[in-house]
C-alpha cells in the first residue's frame, strides 16, 4: 500500500513539472546592439492567423514598447517590429497502467492491463522580432510556446502574460 501511495505522489510531482513547462518564453539579442539609441518604432508586419488575433498581438507588443519609452511611428522609426503567431497541433502518447501490470520491472509484473491513448494539444508559438532601421539587423528576438485552451479568454489572456515574461528584462542593458 505504501508503494501505490509513494507512486502516486511522484506521478503527481512528475506530472506538476510538466505541466509548469508549457508555457516557454525565450527571448535573446544582439549584445553589441545600443538599445537606448532606440526610442521609435513602426510596424513591419503582423501575421497572427486572422484580424481578431493580428490586433491583440500588435495591442499587448505596443503596451509593452510603450510602457519602455518607445514611441509608435507610422514610418521611419528607429527599430521596426515584425510579429509572427501560428497554431499546430502536438500528438502526445498517454499509457495508462491498471496496478502494476504491464510494468515487468525489478519484479513488478502481474496480469494488469495498459492503455494508450494519443492525446492532442494546440500549441500557439509567438514570434517577435525587432530590427535596427538603418541596417535592417536583428537586434531582439522573442519567442513564446504555450498550450491552447478552447476558451479564447483563457488563450488572451495567455497570450497578455507571456508577452509580459518576453519583455520583463526589456530593453537588454
């Protein structure tokens, strides 16, 4: 009994760890770049998957740049923002054991049966790239992978707190 309740308690915790990994937010820059040389930006492109989308997108960057003394110009801004997001879908297999069976490990084994499953998961990944004007260099880039919901609340306001991890450390010093 000891065992099943030590087991349960790690499948738990193993399961904890993996579900803190979905949302993945990396960002990354071009250290010889003087990012306080930079207070305007225009908008390049965004390509989010529909208008709803493109318009959140460029609304949470804006906040952002904003909220770090960068002013939006229609055209000729020091630095030029473009934005990329795009929904796949991941195929996941989940093995389900009834007792031990199934395991034949270290001397568990038994008549149990096992079930796989294949589990599907939309992931929306953000691209965000800032360009230097001038020399049309990539100076920062952000990237953001998380899990779906069917809820489009629920996806906004993911979408709003991982744009804010992206641009915590922003701009680079």
């Amino acid at each position: 009994m000891k065992l099943k309740v030590a087991l349960f308690v790690f499948g738990v915790f193993l399961f904890a760890g993996v579900v803190s990994l979905n949302a993945q937010v990396h960002t990354d820059f071009d250290h010889s770049a003087n990012f306080a040389s930079y207070k305007t930006y225009s908008w390049l492109k965004v390509q989010a998957g529909d208008s709803l989308w493109d318009d959140r997108l460029k609304q949470d960057v804006d906040a952002r740049l904003a909220s770090n003394g960068w002013t939006k110009v229609d055209t000729g801004g020091s630095a030029m923002v473009g934005a990329f997001r795009r929904i796949e879908k991941q195929q996941t297999l989940e093995t389900f054991y009834d007792g031990f069976g199934g395991w034949r490990w270290r001397g568990f084994g038994g008549d149990g049966l096992s079930t796989t499953t294949t589990e599907v998961t939309k992931v929306g990944n953000v691209i965000i790239d800032i360009f230097d004007a001038n020399n049309h260099k990539l100076v920062w880039r952000g990237t953001d992978s998380d899990d779906l919901s069917s809820n489009a609340d629920k996806n906004i306001g993911k979408l709003q707190k991982d744009i804010d991890k992206m641009f915590k450390h922003f701009p680079p010093k």
